[in-house]
C-alpha cells in the first residue's frame, strides 16, 4: 500500500475563524499607515517653522501661512491632516486653528521635549527602501556612505537637546568621582562623536581637561571642527578614523560612545581596540538602547517596535553592507555585557539614564 504524499494532514483542533480579528487587525493596519503619512507631515511642520508659527497664537490658514512665509493653499491641507489627526484644534466659527500649549512643548522650541526632529529620521530613512529591500533579497545592505551627509544631520538634530540638558548636569553624575576627574583633569575622548556636540559642551564645562572626537564620516568631523572654532573651546580635537583600527599615543582616562556601538561594522574589534586605548584605571561610558537580547523580553517594550524598524532601515543595514556583524540596534543587554567581557572589561554595570527613554549607560572598567 502506497501513501499519497500529496495529501494535505488536517486537524480538529484548528481555531475556528475570527472575523472580528481581522476587522481589529485592519484597524491596526491602517493606523501604522495613518500615521507614516502624518509623520511626514511633521516634517514639514518642523522643517517650515509652521509649528513655531502656529505656537504664537490662534491663526486662520491666511495668517499662519504669512506668519511663516508660506502659501496658503499648501498650509491648509497640511492643518486638515493636523486638525483631523489630533495635533490641531479647529474653530469653524472664525476658521482658526490652535496648536495647544501642551502640544506644542513636543514640536517646538531647542529642548529635549521637541520630539518633531523624530520625524526627520522617518523621512530619511524612507528614501532607502528601495535599496533595502533588494538586500532582502540579494543579501549585503545599504553603506553608511549612502545615507549621508543627510544622516549626519538627523543625529544632531535628534540628539542635540539632550546632550545640552542633561550630559553635564545629570548624566556624568551616574559614574561616581567622575565629575571630579574631569574637573582636575583627564584625557577623554568620543568613538563615533558625530557632529562632536557632546565633546565640545564637555570641553566648555572642563577647560583642565582634554577632549577628542573620532567619527569615520569627513561630513560629521567638519561639522564639528566648525562648532569647536565658533565656541572658542581650544581643549577638544577631531579626527576622522575607523573605530575598529583606532589607535592613539597616549591612552585615555574616559571614553564615551553615544549609540555607535550596535550599527558599526566590526563591534568587537571597536570594543576590543576601546578597551586597549584605555588607561590602567580608565573607564567606558557606553549609551546603547534599553533592550533585551531576547525578542520575548522586548514583546512588552514600548519601544520595541521603533528599535527594531530603526535597525531594519539603518543599523543593522550598513554593517551588513560590509560583511559586518550585524548586531542590530536591539542587540540587547546580555549580549552587550558579554562582548564588553570578551573585549577584556571588567566590573559592567548597566544604569538607567534620566529623562533618556531610548538608552542605558553601560559602565565598563578596563
């Protein structure tokens, strides 16, 4: 007797349809794609000063469209989608519009609150779909080269409010003793600096110490060679070097790294060459999402679902590009704590970061 292979196996116990789920779930659907669109939206709110437009006061279209020096037509269909959105109340009475006060502390001004610079990341990722998901299918990724030097500017502008409000105030004081090393006089530096915003604030508040940024983008070092020279701050340098083959002459007393761990080609390598750059009683001071290694942990994760979009679009793409590691933003504590125990740290400890609902600070001793 031969058995037809053909044969589909069923079960009785399959669930039963639920339609009501799919009505549920195409709700869902339809809000991830609401709210793409609208996030383009404030884009161009952020990017056209409407927002701090419509901040001074109730406006009609006509008026808040002088107020920024834009056409009409184009601002009034941009507040159907705010008014209709939630962003904007609407009095049809007078045909004014109102951005309310609590709304506009998280789309104006230059604190950490304005959270409309977020939306620059969408927009800039959104041009590199395409390419990404031919990597879905032939493998490699998309190259950091390809996302700047627009990249180099959405970093700023996402980070730029919470280094001026809180990296010296608040974030040094979660290493005991640090403050007063700095205050006698270290030499510190930044892997992955960026536009070199938090080394040039460090130098301004610790003129006995020395500071050095390295970033492999030549866009990103400019910037901040530019920034040091207007501020006048003569203790802080930059350069443009890998930080997988970085090597220095003189080893550093504190080295900070600012979410350029997880996207970078070789990680361990970078880790590896920190660590040995490091002074005998040196320390790393590493920011990296707040995750789990493990999916199952992250399901819960407010999150989650931005960190993992992000790497899909970003940081895991322009390691994968090169042959590299792939870590992904959402690499995760444990495996974090263990690559910092293979690059030969000692005494890891993970901290919450204040008013930072992204990162931790990992603390790693040589």
């Amino acid at each position: 007797m031969t058995t037809d292979t053909r044969q589909v196996a069923t079960t009785t116990d399959e669930p039963s349809f639920d339609a009501s789920r799919v009505e549920a779930f195409a709700e869902t659907l339809f809000g991830f794609y609401t709210g793409g669109m609208l996030t383009y939206l404030v884009d161009i709110g952020h990017t056209t000063g409407l927002f701090d437009a419509a901040a001074a006061g109730p406006a009609t279209s006509a008026v808040l469209a002088d107020r920024a020096g834009l056409h009409e037509r184009y601002v009034r269909e941009w507040l159907g989608a705010m008014v209709t959105g939630g962003v904007f109340s609407y009095e049809p009475t007078t045909g004014t519009y109102r951005l309310p006060a609590e709304h506009a502390v998280c789309l104006t001004g230059d604190t950490s609150s304005n959270l409309a610079p977020f939306s620059l990341l969408n927009t800039h990722l959104a041009k590199h779909v395409g390419q990404i998901t031919q990597a879905f299918r032939d493998g490699g990724g998309v190259p950091y080269q390809a996302f700047r030097p627009e990249f180099t500017g959405v970093m700023d502008a996402l980070n730029r409010g919470g280094f001026d409000e809180q990296l010296v105030s608040s974030w040094l004081d979660l290493v005991p003793g640090l403050r007063d090393r700095l205050t006698a006089g270290v030499r510190v530096a930044d892997v992955g600096c960026g536009t070199g915003h938090a080394m040039v604030l460090l130098g301004q508040a610790f003129p006995a110490s020395t500071f050095a940024g390295y970033d492999i983008a030549e866009d990103a070092i400019t910037a901040a060679r530019r920034e040091a020279a207007e501020h006048g701050v003569d203790n802080v340098t930059f350069e443009v070097r890998d930080a997988a083959t970085l090597t220095v002459d003189e080893p550093f007393d504190v080295v900070f790294v600012f979410d350029a761990i997880h996207d970078q080609v070789a990680p361990a390598e970078m880790l590896r060459r920190i660590h040995d750059l490091l002074a005998a009683d040196g320390v790393l001071l590493a920011f990296e999402p707040h995750a789990s290694s493990n999916l199952e942990d992250n399901v819960a994760h407010p999150l989650a679902p931005f960190l993992y979009a992000i790497s899909t679009l970003h940081c895991l793409t322009v390691s994968l590009a090169h042959d590299g590691e792939g870590l992904g933003t959402v690499w995760g504590e444990q495996l974090a704590r263990e690559m910092l125990r293979d690059a030969g740290f000692s005494d890891v400890t993970v901290r919450e970061v204040p008013d930072e609902p992204v990162n931790a600070l990992y603390v790693a001793h040589r």
